[in-house]
C-alpha cells in the first residue's frame, strides 16, 4: 500500500520538477537603419552589460531560468536611422519596440 502512494507522489511532483529545472532560451536581437548602436541589457547572471558603437544586426543569447527578469535598450548613435529590440523567449516573441531618428532608443523588457 505505501509503495503506491509513493509511486503517485512520484508521477505528480516528478514532472513538476522536471518543469521547474528546466533552462529558458532567451534571445536579444538589435535590427533597424542605424549604422551603429550603443546596447545595454541583462545577462546571464541577471547583471547589466553594455557594449559600444555595434554594428547592426546584432544578437545575444543566453540560458536564463522561469520567472528572469529580461530587459535590452539599444541607441542609435548616428543622425538618421531606425533602431528595433526584441526579445525572444525559446525563439518565440515576447516584446519589441522601435525608435526612429537621431540618438533615438528603442527598450524592451519582460520575464522569461
């Protein structure tokens, strides 16, 4: 009788913490006009990175974990141009956004 409660418990909680170790694919994608961009976003280690004077398209990518905090801003740093941010959680869309002109900044966040 304990033997097939044990074996309940197990098919329950088992895929459960399956579900909870599991590592999300998170993906920063910078596009647009603009020739070159100053980008800051989180990383890895949920800390802030900034890279300088990029050219575009650029990507990023990382394993983060359920719940993350995400966040990538990206500015032209030319007279004209457009910038885009995306954000893509297990290759699927979460948020984007889109500035146009000179010096503008394009910022999206979310939560993987």
């Amino acid at each position: 009788m304990k033997i097939k409660n044990y074996c309940r418990l197990f098919f329950v909680i088992g895929p459960i913490m399956l579900f909870i170790g599991c590592s999300i694919e998170c993906e920063y994608k910078v596009t647009g006009s603009a020739n070159t961009v100053d980008v800051t976003y989180s990383n890895e280690s949920e800390g802030t990175s900034q890279e300088s004077n990029v050219s575009i398209p650029w990507t990023y990518s990382f394993e983060g974990e359920e719940g993350q905090f995400v966040y990538i801003s990206a500015q032209n740093q030319g007279e004209t141009g457009s910038v885009t941010v995306t954000i893509y959680r297990n290759g699927k869309k979460i948020e984007t956004s889109t500035s146009n002109g000179a010096y503008v900044i394009a910022t999206a966040s979310g939560s993987l």
